[in-house]
C-alpha cells in the first residue's frame, strides 16, 4: 500500500509542475474590424444636446491594448436633414457633439467615415414611460431572503413598446441587462426586477429604463443571451460574432461590430435600506 500512496505522489507532483508553463496557442488573427459605440440616450430632464460615440478596432486575443480611431469624420443627419458633427477628443477616438437636437419618434442617420470606408445606420428615437417607484421586497429570490428591488412604470395605452433595463450596483463591477417587450402588460402598471442576490443595507442601485426599437430589442436579447452570462454585461467583448445595424456601404464584406441605438431614457438611484 505504501508503494501505491508514494506512486501518486510522484504523479501528482509531475502534473502540477507540469502546469506551470505557459502555453500561448498561436490564434489565427483576423484583419481587425471597427467597433462602434454609438448609443445615443436622451435623459428625461436634460436637454439631450450632449453626445458622444466611441469608436476603436479588434484586436488580437493576448493583447491589452484596444486601438483608439483617431481622425474619423463622424455625423448624425435627422429628417430634416439638419446634420450634428461629432468632433474627436484629441487622441481619444471619442467623438462627441455639444448640439445634439433630440426628439420623439424622429428618425436618424449615422454617417462614419474612416480609412475609405463609409459606415452608415438608421434609427428611430423611441419614448420610455417615467419611472414612478421602486419597492423593496427583502423577501425576494428562490429562496424568500434576498433583497429584491422592482422598479415601477406604466406601459402607454395603444402602441408596443420594447424597452432594455440597467441596474447599476455600487459594490459590484458587474452590472445587469435585459431586454422586455409589452406584450403581456401593455397599458398596464409594469416593473423591472434586479438580478443579484448580493444586496445589502446601504449599497446602491443605479436603475434606468431605455425605450428602444424592436430591431433593437431583438440584437440586445442576442447579445445578453450570448455575453451576459460572461459577468462582464453586454457591452463587454462577446465571445461571438454579433451583427448591427450599421452597414459598411463602401465594403459590405468589412462589417463593424455595434450598434447605432437612440432611446430616450429615465434614471432613478436608491439605497438599499
């Protein structure tokens, strides 16, 4: 027996010195695509008037680094044809717009220039019903002692709206998505629910509601359903390829990656009592 005991040992030590080694795996590196940040969210309360949209590259899986773009010519064109700039912060590959004129049901179009290429998507800015309260339930989860927070809204009478809920939490990194549709609550008194069941006195809570499009609505089901799980949230890197609306109409092949959104938003903040 004692033969046996001092073979595993043996085995045991090989395999963990075995692990010490780094093993980099030589990944095909594709050509890198522009990656496009563009929700554009109109506030309940402010003027809208302040923008910006992001723009940076794919890069390789061992890098650190995310390629800022620099030197793009970006613009938002409405259907008056009255066109916003976007304007660089030096070496930023941020590009934002201090004139952004928003409203209900307009109908917008981002153009992006960059390299040869010309980028382009339409969107329509969609209304969000007023946050009106948020509960907390300490009885909530599986297990009847989570502490549960609902924020409460009433859905508007006679038309589908489609909306993505955040809730922002003050001690996690992690934040939560999900997107709904009023199908079975139209017109009705609704809410949104937190997903996290490490809540507790005196932590934070960040909620806001977007009323979004149905195209909208349909990417982001997508995309939580395929990078949510990742604890990252949707707007983190997916580990798959998740096609936008915006179209490359120089190139078709050389799609970017995001999504040209414009939502009205409401905000609220609470502290877990």
């Amino acid at each position: 027996m004692k033969k046996i005991n001092i073979l595993l040992i043996l085995i045991v030590v090989f395999v963990v010195n075995g692990c010490e080694d780094v093993v980099n795996i030589d990944l095909q590196t594709d050509s890198p695509k522009l990656v496009i940040e563009a929700s554009i969210n109109w506030y309940k309360g402010t003027t809208g008037k302040e923008q910006k949209i992001k723009l940076t590259t794919t890069t390789n899986y061992y890098s650190d680094i995310i390629p800022k773009v620099s030197g793009a010519i970006v613009s938002i064109k409405n259907s008056s044809n009255t066109t916003f700039l976007f304007t660089e912060i030096a070496n930023t590959g941020v590009y934002t717009c201090s004139n952004f004129i928003a409203v209900i049901n307009e109908s917008y179009t981002l153009t992006i220039i960059n390299a040869g290429d010309t980028y382009t998507a339409v969107e329509t800015l969609k209304s969000v019903a007023p946050i009106s309260e948020i509960i907390q339930n300490n009885e909530g989860g599986f297990t009847g002692k989570d502490i549960e927070i609902k924020t409460y809204f009433t859905d508007p009478v006679n038309e589908t709206n489609y909306y993505l809920y955040n809730y922002h939490y003050s001690n996690q990194v992690k934040q939560n998505y999900y997107a709904d549709e009023d199908t079975f609550f139209q017109g009705n008194k609704f809410f949104s629910i937190s997903q996290s069941d490490d809540l507790k006195t005196s932590d934070e809570i960040t909620v806001t509601h977007y009323g979004i499009s149905k195209s909208y609505y349909n990417y982001m089901n997508v995309l939580i359903s395929i990078a949510g799980s990742s604890g990252g949230g949707p707007f983190q890197s997916p580990p798959a390829t998740v096609r936008g609306n915006i179209i490359n109409t120089t190139n078709p092949d050389n799609y970017p990656l995001g999504y040209f959104s414009i939502s009205e938003a409401d905000s609220a903040k609470y502290i877990i009592k």
